[in-house]
C-alpha cells in the first residue's frame, strides 16, 4: 500500500490538474477595493501560480461579500488554497465554511472527485502520523463541514488500528472534554454542524482499549445524559 503521505502528495497534484484550465485563465475580478489595490485585483485576475502567497492566504480568509464573483474567485484558487490549508497556514473552520458558500458540491464532476481524493488522503495521512501536520480536531472539523456528515470520517478513524490513530483521538478527547464541551459541540466558523450527534454514539462503540480509561467515564456520563 503507498505511504499516506505520498497518497496525499499524488492526490494534491492531481487536483491541480483538475483545476488546470481554470487557474491559468485570466479572468476579470473585482471586489473590495478599501482592502484591496488595484495591483492585488490585477494580480487575482491573472494566472494563480504567480499571485503571491500573502494574497493567496488573504483571499482565503476574507468575507464572501468582499468580492463580486466569490464563488468563481475561490473556485480558481481552490488548488492553492488547499495546498495551504493541508499545510495548516489558514483558519480552517473559516476556510471550511467558505467552500460551502462558494458551492463546491456544484463543480465539474472531474473538480469534485479530485476535492474528494484529497479530503480522503489527507485524512489518512493525519491518522497515520503522530504528531501530525495540523490538529486532528481541526481536520476533522475541516472535512466534517465541507461534506456535511461527520460518518465517512469516523469510520475510517475506527477503521484506522495504528498507535497515531489512537494517541489522536486522545489529544482530541483532551479537548471535547473541556467543560463538558462534547456536550453540544459544533464545528465550522458559523457552527453549521452539530456534531454531538454523530460523534457520542460513535466514541461509545469503539472497541475497549481505544479510549482511555478516564476519558471514556465522561464520554459515558456525557452520553447517558443524552
């Protein structure tokens, strides 16, 4: 089997494949210009691989209503993005909500399934690797919102019977047990999806031994009081 990590490299240049033909476009941008010059606008419009990464990361992070075409703006960017986000150099709830409101679900289906391949590989490769390259919590959080469903996630996790697998869901009990936040957690920059629900009867079916024994006290008290 490839190593994960070389899975997510090969799926990465894939999906800039994918994009190809609509990143190297130049296309007319226009957007916020108190935040933005008419350098940057000039820049956003040409080929992506020569905008800088500052504005590449910037654009990642900013508001929907910043700029005219949001959605085909993001949409041309999605490969660098991605690469950034893999990275973990951008906020990746705000990041996640932002692919849903640029409707990546609507995309050519060749767009769609290269997204897809990466989401998958990019969740092996964190679950193989301990420590990893970015929070657990937040991939996952990352992955749970873009494709609305935490369920293909956490049955790979239960599925994934490696010594990083399990310290990452320590490290990820270490933070839902915070003042009982697993209670009523929601993930995404406008908490679009509760994740409670999916997640307690999960972490109450996974086999003895993959919970710590302390942590797994609360995960019970939590769900009894469900």
């Amino acid at each position: 089997m490839t190593d994960p990590r070389q899975q997510l490299h090969d799926a990465l240049d894939a999906l800039d494949a994918a994009f190809a033909s609509r990143t190297e476009l130049p296309v007319s941008v226009g957007g916020c210009t108190h935040c933005y010059s008419a350098a940057d606008l000039e820049a956003l419009a040409g080929p992506v691989h020569q905008i800088a990464d500052d504005l590449i990361r910037c654009v990642a992070h900013e508001a929907p209503s910043h700029w005219d075409d949001f959605p085909g703006l993001y949409r041309k960017l999605t490969p660098r993005t991605i690469r950034f986000l893999v990275a973990d150099k951008l906020n990746h709830d705000m990041v996640a909500s932002w692919f849903i409101a640029a409707g990546w679900r609507n995309w050519t289906a060749t767009e769609c399934a290269a997204l897809e391949d990466v989401w998958h590989a990019w969740w092996r490769s964190v679950l193989h690797s301990h420590p990893s390259t970015g929070d657990v919590t937040h991939v996952l959080e990352t992955l749970g919102v873009i494709t609305g469903t935490l369920a293909p996630w956490l049955t790979t996790w239960a599925q994934t019977r490696t010594e990083a697998a399990d310290l990452h869901l320590r490290d990820a009990l270490d933070q839902w047990l915070i003042e009982d936040e697993l209670a009523d957690l929601h993930f995404g920059f406008y908490k679009e999806l509760h994740a409670t629900p999916e997640l307690l009867p999960w972490l109450v079916s996974l086999e003895d031994g993959r919970i710590d024994a302390d942590q797994l006290v609360e995960v019970v008290r939590i769900s009894s009081s469900h």
